[in-house]
C-alpha cells in the first residue's frame, strides 16, 4: 500500500546519518579567521522574495510567493524584522523547518519499482525561502571571496554553466592533441549517490566554522539542518509530519552552496596543489553532485593507473564524509588525437579496491553521458547532435494536439511554444559542439584555403550534417506551427515565422558566448587556462604555424571576442 511506499522511500532515500564523533563547538567564540557580516537591509529581503517564481509549490502553510508579493507593501517592516531577527540570533524559525516531500521520478528509462528511481524535493515555506534565499547569496559571497569553492566547481556558483565545464576539459584535450607527440587524455566520470540527502550536518557545521563563516551564519545553517520535520506525499496522500534530521532539504536555494561547499575538499585533493605527486597529474572538475577526473600523457595504461589511484582517492575521502559514489554512473573515456598513426586500443581501468572492500573495474565506452553531453573519443559530438535533434522531434510531435490548421493555438502562441520549448532542446550546449563553418578551412599561416585537406573535409562534412540535422526538425517544427502546405519552402517557412536559419542562429550562439567570457572574472577557470597562453592581455593570433600551438575551441572564442566576431 501507500504506507508501505512511504516507508520504503524514507528508510532507502533518507537514512540516518551515522555518528561523526566531532567535538562540540562554541558557535558563540569567534576565532582569528572568521568574517564579518553585515546587517539584513529591506532592500536585501524585497530581492530575495521578488527574485523568486511567483508559481513555485507553496509548503505545508499554503501560503505562495504570490500572496507574500501581494502582502509585502502591508507588512515589509514586519516581514523585515522578522527575518533580520532570525538571521542576526542565527535562528531558523520552527515553522520553517516543516516540508512536505513529494516523490518526483526521475527523467530517463528507470525502473519506477526502484525507489533510487524517485527523487523527494521538499516543498518548504515560502517565508522561509526567503530567509533561505538571503543565507544562500550571503554564502555565496564568502565562497568566492574567501575562495571556500575551488574554481574548478562549476555548478552553483555565479558565472558559471555547464557550458564552461564541457569546454574546459575540451580545451585541454585538444591541448594534448596540439602538442608534437599528440598525447591521449583519459577521464573517468563519477555520480555522488544521494547527494543532498547524504550530506552530514554535523560536519558540515564543523567545515564553515573552520573556513571563519560568520558565527550567526553558522548558527542558522546549524538551526536549519536540526528539528525538522518532513510529511511524504504519494499518490495523491499527504502521510503525517515525522521527524527528519538527515541531509539537506533538497529543493531550498540554500542547499546547492551548502553541498559544494562540503564537497569542496574532494576539488582539492587534485591538481598542482597536491601534495601528492600522482594527484598533482590529475585535473578534476565537478558540477555539484558530478565529478570528472582526467589525466593526459603519452601512455595510456598510465592514464589509467594514475585515475584508478585518484578515483581511490575520491572514494576513501567519501567514506570518511559519510558520502558514496554511484557505481551506475561510473563511465570511461580515451580521446584519441585525431591524426594518431595508430588506432586508440580500449584499456580499461585496472582493479580498484574500495575502502569498503569492494574491487571495481570500469571498462571505457564508445560515448559518455557527462553534464547532458554525448561526448565521443574524437569530440565529434555526431551521436549528440543526433540525440538532441530526436528529443526535440519528439517535443514538436506534442504540439500536434495543441496545433492544427482549423482550431486550436493561434500561429504566434505556437511560435512562442516552438522558442520556449523545441528550440532550446536543440540548441542545448551548441557552443561546445559547434564551431561554425570557417574554423574547418583554417591552414597554417591562412585563414581561407582553396585546396581543403582531408582532415579539414571531414570536419566540413560534420559541421554540414549538424546544420541539416537542425534545420530539418526546425523545419518539420514551423509546419506545425503556421498554417501551410506540406511542400512550403524552408526559407518561407523561416521569414514567415521571423526565425533565423539554424546556421546563423548558431553562429549567433557563438558570439554571444564570445561576448560572455569578456565578462567572466579573472580567476576563471577558462581565462587562467587563456591567460596561460598569453591570450588576456594580447590580440590572439588569427594564423598559426608549425612552431605554434594549432588553437583549441576556446582561441577561438577569444579571437572572436578580441578580433571581430567575422573571424
């Protein structure tokens, strides 16, 4: 029955934490590091209730982001007070600590008998999320001020997309590729299991006290991760209020800054700040919850000894957090260069023993699943254009019933449907996978060839599939969205519904990424990876020759940038 579900879910998706054996702290004695923070403004509270969805799920009290918004010229001073209270004492009000857990499956083909396959998000009070909201920001201030995240963490954090995350580990596969041995990278990703529920509010307590948080900010998050309480709904029944004190809610604007900012020692174990020295060969990046690993060099077997021994690594500092990894999401990838003289043999990771006892091996696969991307050894991202374009044929056939030449939607709500729904699916992370087409006839010393070498011909040939893949769903999307014939010309069918051809749209995408990293703050990881190269203080080069490094995707964003978006 429902009862039987509920308790399923509960016991499988929200154990009890185990004991962290930590000694108390005194979140009142300040010690030599911790930060100052400023008092709660009026200002500070109306944007935090005003920046949020109107139409977002009220809590348990019913009361929604509407009314407040309606009530905030009636009672902003006591709304002000209230709150600023709550914040100064470090205090998270008891009635904000009731949720009601809806149990929401997850996207893909999972098996719904599977309670993994379930996700709770906690619907919290919407007063609360506002008090939740303003810790959130203030949070994050300090993380980036302070430098408590990593660079190397893409998600959560301002300024940051998965966009750049796919094109910082391109950047340094082609890296190796440009170098005159052509070396091979090697990545393993990996999945934290349950992350926001698994998360230990103990230690994480114990970690902002540490970094020097405010004390009241500590306080609060100490406050807001105890006493809670927590009803399931499923199938339609609300089950009574239980108590909750394990992990964070998920579904609060608190809980992304919180959970990078207990998983940011994981960042650190890698890189040049390693004090081990195969670590130190490692790079990492992660985007809340998933991690990547990769490693380049001219052997492969080596890439795989060195990510069996970080990914040992990463699990052992699991273990001793209260954290696991998803051994269904562990995936494996060589890129081979492009022009190897060899063909790339598929090692596969060597056994590794868990600090549970547990020995794994992860053979490496054809195309890995990272961040919504298909990424493939050659970076053609042939298999992604393909899988996006199905998806949003599929998007578009469910217009059909709202849609059709005598009732129905009228053509410019179909059109606004097609712009908010269709053609952001196929354009997911065009900026990663699309390069435009004059970056295909680049030569050494030259920037247009007559004679196109047969490298260069099949990057053509991709870039050609991925504009007739687009225009042919953004095509059968306009038909039914404008009232035509089946046989109306594709250009009629663009001017008539004012949408760009793909191609130019694309390139368009490209510019505007282009402007966007001129905005990006110095400590980026894109920009200290261009500052490397000598590229953010001097105009890019717009030739190469065989004494320079041939340029990545990312030089050329940059000469788009500093040169003129027509090179």
């Amino acid at each position: 029955g429902a009862d039987e579900k509920s308790d399923l879910l509960r016991r499988i998706l929200l154990p009890a934490p185990a004991a962290a054996n930590l000694p108390p702290l005194d979140l009142h004695l300040p010690h030599n590091n911790t930060a100052a923070d400023e008092p709660l403004t009026e200002l500070e509270v109306e944007r935090a209730l005003f920046d949020q969805d109107p139409k977002k799920a009220p809590g348990p009290d019913d009361v929604g982001f509407l009314t407040l918004r309606r009530l905030w010229p009636l009672a902003k001073e006591s709304m002000v007070q209230l709150l600023a209270t709550a914040l100064r004492l470090g205090w998270h009000p008891s009635v904000f600590r009731q949720a009601t857990l809806v149990a929401l499956k997850k996207s893909g083909n999972r098996d719904p008998a599977q309670p993994r396959s379930y996700r709770l998000i906690s619907l919290l009070p919407c007063l609360g999320k506002v008090l939740e909201k303003i810790v959130a920001q203030r949070l994050t201030f300090y993380a980036r001020k302070y430098g408590w995240v990593p660079p190397e963490q893409f998600g959560g954090m301002p300024g940051c997309s998965t966009d750049d995350a796919a094109l910082t580990l391109i950047h340094d596969v082609e890296a190796g590729w440009a170098k005159r041995e052509q070396r091979t990278t090697s990545a393993l990703a990996f999945d934290v299991k349950g992350a926001f529920d698994a998360t230990h509010g103990e230690r994480l307590v114990h970690l902002l006290y540490r970094l020097g948080c405010p004390l009241h900010l500590v306080r609060w998050v100490q406050s807001f991760l105890t006493a809670r309480l927590a009803a399931i709904r499923l199938d339609g029944e609300t089950f009574p209020m239980t108590p909750l004190n394990t992990g964070i809610p998920q579904g609060s604007p608190v809980s992304p800054i919180l959970f990078i900012i207990f998983v940011s020692p994981l960042l650190r174990l890698f890189g040049p700040q390693s004090e081990d020295r195969v670590l130190r060969r490692l790079r990492v990046i992660g985007f809340i919850d998933d991690g990547l690993i990769y490693t380049s060099s001219l052997d492969i077997e080596q890439n795989c000894q060195d990510l069996a021994y970080g990914y040992r690594a990463a699990a052992a500092w699991a273990e001793g957090v209260g954290l696991t990894f998803d051994p269904n999401k562990r995936e494996l990838i060589h890129f081979s260069p492009p022009f190897a003289r060899r063909p790339l043999t598929p090692v596969p990771l060597p056994p590794v023993r868990l600090p549970d006892g547990e020995v794994i091996s992860v053979a490496p696969d054809s195309t890995v699943r990272w961040l919504g991307f298909h990424i493939d050894p050659k970076l053609s991202f042939k298999r992604h254009v393909g899988l996006i374009c199905a998806k949003a044929r599929k998007a578009a056939q469910c217009m059909r019933m709202l849609v059709n030449t005598v009732r129905g939607l009228r053509a410019c709500d179909a059109r606004r449907l097609y712009v908010a729904c269709v053609l952001p699916i196929m354009t997911y992370g065009a900026v990663v996978w699309w390069q435009g087409r004059r970056r295909v006839a680049e030569r050494r010393g030259r920037t247009l060839v007559d004679e196109v070498e047969e490298e260069q011909t099949l990057a053509v040939r991709g870039a050609v599939y991925k504009v007739q893949a687009m225009e042919r769903e953004q095509s059968n999307a306009l038909r039914m969205v404008l009232p035509v014939w089946r046989t109306a010309n594709v250009l009629s069918l663009q001017v008539e519904a004012g949408c760009m051809p793909m191609e130019q749209y694309l390139d368009r995408m490209l510019d505007r990424y282009a402007l966007r990293l001129a905005s990006k703050r110095s400590n980026h990881t894109l920009i200290r990876r261009a500052g490397a190269f000598g590229y953010s203080d001097q105009r890019p080069p717009t030739s190469w020759n065989r004494a320079q490094r041939p340029p990545t995707r990312l030089d050329r964003y940059l000469r788009r940038r500093c040169i003129g978006l027509d090179q």
